[in-house]
C-alpha cells in the first residue's frame, strides 16, 4: 500500500474487526488460564484503551496496559496457568496490534471525531450483492454492465453531506429525530447544567493549547469547555486541570485504572468554528459526525 500511495499514507483500521480478531484470542487465554474473569477483565481494559484520543497517549498506555497484566509485582497471586496464558496472550498482542506494527491505528484518535469502523462500505457490499449481482459469480462482461447500472443509481443519489458542514444533518431527512433527542436531552440534565458543571478553558494558557481538533485538522478551537458528570466525582476545577494535564502529557507512572478514573471524571468540548467536539465516549469511540450532545 506505501509504494501506491506514499509513505505519509495513514492505514487505519475498522475497530469491530480488530475487537473480533483480539476476542478469538482472549477466548485461547480464557481456556488455557481457565479464568473466564481474568480474560474478560483485559477485555474491559482493552476496550476503554482503544477509547485513546492521541498517538502519544496510546503509546505510553500502551505500555501501561501490558504492565497491568505482566509486570512481576502485578502477577504474584497468578496461578502458573494464569501467568502463562497471559504472557502468551500479551506477546501476540503486542506483536499483532501494538505501537511498533503497520496495524496500529485501531485506536479512536487515529481518526478523531470521525469513523473507527468500516461499517458503511460493509453495507454498501452488502446493497451490492442483494440488489445487483444476487449473491452470484458473474463474467467479466456481465459484472461491467452491473457496474453501468450501478453508477447511474448511485449518481441520481443525494450527496450533498459529503461536501455540507456536519451540521447539515439537522435539516436532512434524521433532522427531526436528531432536534428532538437533543431537546430531550437538554430537559433531563437541565438542572444539572444550571449548576457548576461547565467550565470555560482558556485556550491561550499551557493546559488549553492542547488541542485534538488542532491535531486532527479541524482547525485551533476558540474555546474549550470541560462538562462535569451529572452524578459528580469531585470539584470539577481539580479533576478538570488533572485531566487536561493527563490528555497533554500522559502519565507513564499512573496505573491504568487510575488513567480510567481521570478520563471519566469529566468531559472535554472543543469549539470550532460555532461546532462542538467531545471527548465523551459514546458508540464505537470519540464522538463522530453529527452525534455530539454539548
């Protein structure tokens, strides 16, 4: 694929897939360690680590995660089948889906605020076969006259999304149901938004000039804003400055569920260009298109 496209191409890759290719093994060390929690324990933490919003904070937790597992201090009450099922397992995780491979980029920041799945052209597969071929072997001359059909179909669609603003939606044919989910939203938490549960972040100061949308090339936002939960876990001034501190500069001496309680302690919002980008986990990764609730 590099010498088609360049080195600077970015492979990224469908996160369904990949958790499906990482299960069938968890399934080995579930067996072989005879440990059904154990295995569905990194399952858990594999999947809140995939929820990574930058190279640098994957690297380092990365690390972090393998060590929760295989570090000598962290396996001393493993049976020797726990520890050698787990080893084995870290050892092809690293070596298939970690930092040094061609197949990193499963994790949510490498394609931030946009798809981590490759579910759309799954479907689009999907319409192709029911609608064109009918799940049939086609000649080569049969299949150039499928592609005829299908190009006048596909060009008579509406793709006015491809080149609108996200926010298009809202006047497109799921506008409605996106207004009335949102009002709906906007009334159960009222209450809690009237509170001290929204800061406003400098964006000049150390802690607000990091930004994701700046490194995704959605542009430097105006403002940040942290949201606190609506069942609050602590002062949200201190666990907002701890996890600005921790999206800037991950931690390499944090255990990985001290990493969990920061990062869902709170929320981070960017403002760009009147459009909102949050860290808030919901669905397969950082908040995509069109589904953010601010």
């Amino acid at each position: 694929m590099l010498q088609e496209f360049g080195e600077d191409t970015k492979r990224l890759l469908c996160w369904p897939h990949t958790s499906k290719n990482i299960d069938d093994n968890l399934v080995i060390l579930q067996r072989e360690s005879k440990n059904p929690e154990l295995a569905q324990k990194i399952k858990t933490d594999i999947d809140f680590f995939q929820w990574a919003t930058t190279e640098t904070e994957y690297e380092t937790n990365f690390k972090v995660l393998v060590e929760k597992y295989t570090k000598e201090e962290n396996v001393v009450n493993y049976t020797s089948e726990e520890e050698d099922a787990t080893v084995k397992f870290f050892k092809y995780f690293d070596a298939t889906w970690g930092p040094k491979t061609a197949v990193k980029n499963w994790f949510a920041g490498s394609n931030p605020f946009s798809l981590t799945q490759n579910q759309g052209i799954e479907g689009k597969n999907k319409a192709i076969k029911a609608s064109y071929t009918f799940k049939t072997r086609v000649s080569i001359g049969k299949l150039f006259q499928i592609m005829q059909v299908m190009l006048r179909d596909w060009s008579e669609q509406d793709d006015n999304l491809v080149t609108s603003h996200r926010l298009a939606l809202l006047e497109g044919s799921e506008g409605l149901s996106l207004k009335t989910n949102g009002w709906k939203w906007a009334q159960e938490n009222a209450k809690h938004m009237k509170t001290k549960s929204v800061l406003s972040v400098d964006v000049s100061t150390r802690l607000g000039a990091h930004s994701v949308c700046e490194v995704a090339g959605l542009g430097k936002p105006s403002r940040i804003l942290v949201v606190g939960r609506k069942e609050p876990r602590g002062e949200l001034t201190s666990l907002a400055k701890v996890k600005l501190e921790e999206r800037a500069r991950p931690s390499t001496s944090l255990t990985l569920d001290e990493k969990k309680t920061i990062k869902e302690s709170c929320w981070i919002v960017e403002e760009v260009d009147g459009d909102y980008f949050c860290d808030c986990r919901d669905g397969p990764g950082l908040k995509g298109p069109g589904q953010f609730k601010v």
